[in-house]
C-alpha cells in the first residue's frame, strides 16, 4: 500500500497561504490545513513546531515578495518610503494574511531583509546610532498598524461596504449639533475610513520621516 505524499516546506506554505485567503488567524489550524493537503497534522509539525511558527513563514513569504526586486534609490526618505510602499502593496494582493503579520510578525529572510534596508537607510539620515533601533522600531510598528488597518478593510464585502457608507452618513449627517458642535460642522468634510487610504498611508508615514529628519539637524 502506497504511503501519503510527503509534502515539502513550500508547498505546505502555498496551501496555508491559499487557506488563509478565506479565513483568518483565529479560525486557522494546522489540522485544518493537513485535512487540505490530504495528511495529517504529525506530519506538518515536522516541518514547522507550531501553528505560530508556521503563520510566521507564511507572513515572511510576503515580505519576500515585497522586497524581491527592490532596488535601494533616491535619499533615505524615499528608500524606506518606496519599501513601505512595496510592502503595503505586497499585504494588498493577500489582506488576510496582514492581521497574521501584524499579530505574529516574521523572524524570517523576508523579515530580515525588510529590516536591514531600513536600518541602512536610517543610518544615512545622519541619526546617531544610539538613536536607530528606537526611529526602527517606531517606524515598523507605524507601517504593520497601517497595513493591518487597510487590509481590514479591504476584506469587506461590496455589500458590508455599503453598508458602512449608509451607516457613516446617517451618523455624521445625522449627527446633533447641540451634542456634537465638531462633527456637525465637519460632517460635509469628514470621509469614511476606506477613502483615499494611500494618500493617508503616505502622509501618515512622511509625517514620521520628517520627525527623523528634524532630529538629524543641528540645533
């Protein structure tokens, strides 16, 4: 009698990716994913200790992807500015998995790579290198919770989409101005969370940068 098919690393990382296109961390299971693969879960765990383990590769594949041609240019500003780029872009294509790499992070050579453009490029602001690892680090929790947020939403169905939008607009237009002078005031203004999430992911992230920059001149 033939014995299963022994599945290799990536494959088991193609089918955890495809598996979490249609559903997310919390209801993931490595006894899910060995019921996909058609084998069981003893045989999985040889390959990766644990489900966190193995949502961690899965994550670093993403970032591999978005550093995969990536050719450092322009100043420090731009280089880690078109990396958050690529990396937003990357979560885009696969927003399940930007709660996994947000929750999770990655310890992988996607992970690492991520890390060493912008620790190379912080290091040509002319920042001390006292000060790198905590601009890096505020920088990295910047772009995960602003990957995270978007792929949220960008996983809402077209009908729970507009749905919010009704909802947003009963609550701002509707809104008391006796009890909300602001909001009433801003209400034509004020835009929903999903509208030009680029143009704020950008502004957001150059806010940051300017800061850095700010730090690096002399008083």
């Amino acid at each position: 009698m033939a014995g299963r098919r022994r599945w290799s690393t990536e494959e088991i990382l193609d089918a955890a990716a495809e598996l979490l296109r249609t559903s997310d961390a919390d209801s993931f299971s490595v006894r899910k994913l060995a019921a996909a693969l058609g084998t069981d879960s003893s045989s999985l765990y040889r390959h990766f200790r644990s489900k966190t383990e193995l949502l961690r590769a899965v994550a670093d594949r993403i970032l591999l992807a978005a550093v995969a041609g990536h050719r450092p240019e322009g100043d420090w500003k731009q280089r880690i500015t078109s990396l958050a780029l690529r990396v937003r872009e990357a979560f885009g294509q696969q927003p399940q998995l930007a709660a996994v790499w947000g929750r999770y992070a990655s310890s992988g050579t996607g992970s690492r790579m991520v890390m060493e453009e912008v620790l190379q490029a912080l290091r040509a602001s002319g920042l001390p290198d006292a000060e790198i690892p905590a601009r890096y680090h505020r920088i990295a929790v910047l772009i995960a919770a602003l990957v995270a947020s978007e792929a949220g939403v960008s996983t809402v169905t077209p009908e729970e989409h507009e749905q919010g939008r009704e909802l947003f607009r009963v609550a701002v237009l509707g809104a008391d101005p006796e009890r909300f002078p602001a909001l009433a005031h801003f209400a034509r203004d004020v835009r929903p969370l999903g509208v030009d999430r680029r143009a704020a992911f950008e502004e957001i992230l150059a806010a940051q940068l300017t800061q850095i920059e700010t730090a690096t001149r002399p008083s």
